[in-house]
C-alpha cells in the first residue's frame, strides 16, 4: 500500500481542475490528481505539474489510498449525470467521517438530495460555489461552501489558504447546510448575468444611442470603472471594446449577437418563483438571452416592424451629460439588482433555516469572482451595521445612492423607450424601485378580478384577516374557493 501523503485529492482535470491544483499546490499542500480518463493525469504531471509535489492516482482505489484522513475529495467534473456517477464509484472505497466537495456548479436541490444522502452513509458532503473563472482558480477564487459542518474545521484551512483575498480577509467562509453554498453560487450568477445586461444595455445606448465608437465607448467605460461602478465587468469591457484583430478592426461588432447560457441564472429565475421573490431584473436577463438567440426572426422581424416615429430624444443631444446620466442609472439598476438577489438569498435562508451571514457573502464577492467590484464594501457594511436588514433599498447608504440617481435613472429609461433601444433590466430595475416604495399598488383590482370570475375572495385594507366575497353580478352564489392565496 502506498503511503498517504496527499492532504486532498482533485477529481477532473479539465482548466478548472488543473488550477485550482496548482494553487493549492502553491500554498503548500500536497494534493493528488485524478481523471475518469487517466492518461489526463499523466499529461498533467509531466506538463503543468511538473516539478512541483502534485501527485498523480491512476485508479479510484489508488486515489483513496494516497489520501490522509479524513480523506478529502473535491469534485470538479460537469454538473448532473457526471457528478453523481463520479460520487456513486467513490464512496464505497471511503469510511465514515469521509469528506467529499463538490465544486462544480450543481444545482443546490441536487445537493440538499446528496448531503442527505450522504449524511445517511456516514459520509460528510459539501457543496462549494467557485467562482473567477480559470485565472480566480489559479490565482485566488471566490470560494461559497455549505453542507455538513463537521467537515468544515478540515477544510478551512486549505480553502482560506487558496481564496482571493480583500482586505486581508479570505474570499471563503462556511455559509450553512446541505445545498447552501449551491444557492449562493447560483443567485452569484444570477447578479452575474444581471450586470453583464445592464453593461450590454449600456452599450446599446451607447453606440445606437449616442453613436460613439468602440475606443470611445472603451474610454467611458474606463471613466466609470474609477468610480462607484468600480468592478471587474466594467473593466473587462473597456479591455474587450478597445481590443483589435489582425486587421486592426475592432472584435465586438463581428461577433454574432446571439448569447449562450449555461442555466445558472434561469435556475435562479425559477427559485425566485418557487419562493414568491421579485427577483425581476435577473429574469429580463435571462428572457434578454432567450430573445438574443432568436436571431433569424429578429432579421425577419427588423424588415417588417417598425420602429419609433419620434425624433432623437433631447438627451441624447448632449452626449456628455448623458454618459453622465447613464452611469448613475446603471449604478442605480445595479443596487436593485443586488437588492432583489439578497431577498431570495433570505427567503431561502428562512426555508431551509440555513442562517445565511450575508455580510460574510458581501465579503465572499468581493474578490476573486466575477462579479467583484467595490460595490460589494457597501452592502458588507449595511449588513454588518443591521444582520436584519430587510431590503438593501432600504439602508442608508443605497437609500441615498438610489434617491441621488433617480432624475437620471428616469431620464435614460425614458429615452431609451422614445428611440426604441430596448432596456429590460434598466427599465424593470426602476419598475421594482417604484412598485416597491408604493403603499397602495393596483393589485387590489386583481383580487376583485379574481373574486369576479373565480370566487376567489379578497380582503380590505380595513381587516387583513377576514376573507371577503362578493357576489359582483347578482346572479353569483355565497359559495367561494376554498384557499385564499395573495
């Protein structure tokens, strides 16, 4: 039997896998590699992990053996089938006390079923959200995990030692139970596809808007990336609008305009449903993507729809005021959208009873992952300063930001519409902004409608508790429906 000298083993050796090897191996612990097809290891050994302590198993049996104990294996092979296949070969070589990690972005149902699972088997399950993409696994990542929380004191360790760093303190924190680290990495995403639609809305104003070329879009998107909208999406965009091909033309307008997906933020979109979450900027991003692959019928569509009549709006006339305005609508659209992500993040919370830190969470993204910006120092404080804060809308500091980039925020939504340039995540960000400061909303006519047709009840401002029905055409009876559901 060999020795067992390997504080953890990495299970899939495809960019992410290799990465995060080499990082642990970087901070001083010794790591084993293996690969369902074990020439990969090989490959790896004597190419990227040559010359370092990295070791290599060529078989399950092999790689368990290499391992300390509590054994500890972290996962990173495609979420679904793959996951589950690659978990049901490994546990029966593992003992009780066991430790298994994974690290790919599985959708957290699966993972509250395998930490039961699990749990029931003796075995310890965590499921971890990582996030920065290949240079965050190599360099420093955003590391969300949950599950069970004995394993945790065996994981700290190696996971604060590998994380990105703001300051000072690690990128990773223990998050809560069964499929907690999951859900936060999905509503990440979630975010994630939230400001890259709000920067491509942007853009859109931009170039149809205003009519700036790429290098002149590059230089105000570097303009807004040294103030509050400070962030790795807004810097990356500067880099890609400025970047040029062979023929010295820029990429951007050459590539087709049809965005691929990969489910995270519909799984967020859903999970904002099931919990009865107004999450609604995420899901314009989502629907923003379903739209953008129906390229051919938007060709068809473009030849035969027409578009504003209007004349270009007044705001467009001074182009620096406008980029001025532009980026505080989108600062202001972003604060809802992180407003609307913490929401389902608590409702969760109150579900599953997890007891989610959401200051720590704040802290998690503000390195290493995508969606890392300064922003995030903000909403870090406002939980610190209240854990029970309900909506972010309502602290202080975003009440201010919000209410001092409102005229803006209104006049690039409206001007958008005026000239036909569609914005589904400014335009539903300010819509949420209204519909959630209003006492008294329209949906009272819902539930008279409702009433009307369904005998489904209603209830008056002046007695929440009872359920009221109205026998609206005087041919109705005094029957109802037996649940009355706001």
């Amino acid at each position: 039997m060999p020795e067992a000298t390997a504080d953890i083993a990495v299970v899939g050796l495809a960019v992410m896998g290799q990465n995060l090897i080499l990082n642990m191996n970087d901070h001083g612990f010794t790591v084993c590699a293996f690969n369902r097809t074990v020439a990969k290891v090989d490959t790896f050994l004597n190419n990227e992990a040559k010359g370092t302590k990295i070791i290599g198993a060529h078989s399950i049996e092999e790689m368990v053996s290499l391992l300390k104990r509590p054994r500890r294996v972290m996962l990173l092979v495609q979420a679904g089938t793959a996951v589950q296949s690659m978990i049901d070969q490994i546990v029966p070589h593992l003992e009780k006390g066991d430790i298994i990690i994974d690290g790919g972005n599985s959708e957290y149902h699966d993972s509250n079923r395998r930490h039961k699972e699990l749990n029931e088997k003796g075995i310890l399950f965590v499921g971890c959200g990582v996030s920065g993409g290949e240079e965050g696994a190599r360099f420093g990542p955003s590391l969300m995990p949950g599950g069970s929380p004995e394993a945790w004191p065996h994981l700290k360790d190696i996971f604060q030692s590998i994380a990105a760093k703001s300051d000072n303190e690690a990128c990773c924190d223990w998050l809560g139970e069964a499929g907690s680290g999951h859900f936060v990495k999905m509503v990440h995403n979630g975010i994630e596809y939230g400001d890259m639609q709000l920067i491509a809305e942007a853009y859109d104003l931009l170039l149809n808007g205003l009519g700036l070329s790429q290098d002149e879009m590059a230089n105000v998107f570097d303009e807004w990336n040294k103030g509050e909208l400070d962030s790795f999406l807004i810097e990356i965009t500067a880099n890609i609008l400025r970047y040029k091909d062979e023929s010295g033309e820029s990429v951007v307008p050459k590539i087709l305009d049809s965005a691929g997906q990969k489910g995270t933020g519909k799984w967020t979109g859903i999970s904002a449903l099931e919990y009865g979450q107004p999450v609604t900027l995420i899901a314009e991003a989502v629907f923003a993507r379903c739209l953008s692959a129906l390229k051919e019928q938007r060709v068809l569509a473009s030849k035969v729809l027409p578009g504003s009549p209007l004349p270009q709006p007044e705001a467009f006339k001074n182009k620096k005021d406008f980029i001025l305005k532009l980026g505080q609508a989108l600062y202001a659209s972003k604060i809802v959208s992180y407003a609307q992500g913490f929401m389902l993040l608590g409702e969760a919370s109150r579900v599953f009873n997890w007891k989610l830190n959401f200051g720590a969470i704040a802290l998690m993204w503000r390195g290493g992952c995508i969606i890392r910006s300064r922003f995030l120092g903000g909403i870090k404080k406002a939980f610190d300063t209240n854990p029970n804060l309900q909506n972010l809308l309502l602290d202080d500091f975003f009440k201010k930001a919000v209410s001092d980039a409102q005229e803006s925020w209104r006049v690039v939504v409206a001007s958008a519409a005026l000239s036909g340039i569609p914005t589904p995540a400014f335009s539903s960000a300010l819509a949420f902004y209204d519909g959630y400061r209003r006492p008294v909303g329209p949906a009272n006519l819902l539930q008279a409608q409702r009433d009307y047709f369904g005998a489904h009840t209603y209830k008056l401002l002046t007695d929440a508790e009872t359920s009221v029905h109205t026998n609206w055409t005087g041919r109705g009876g005094r029957v109802t429906s037996n649940a009355y559901q706001a």
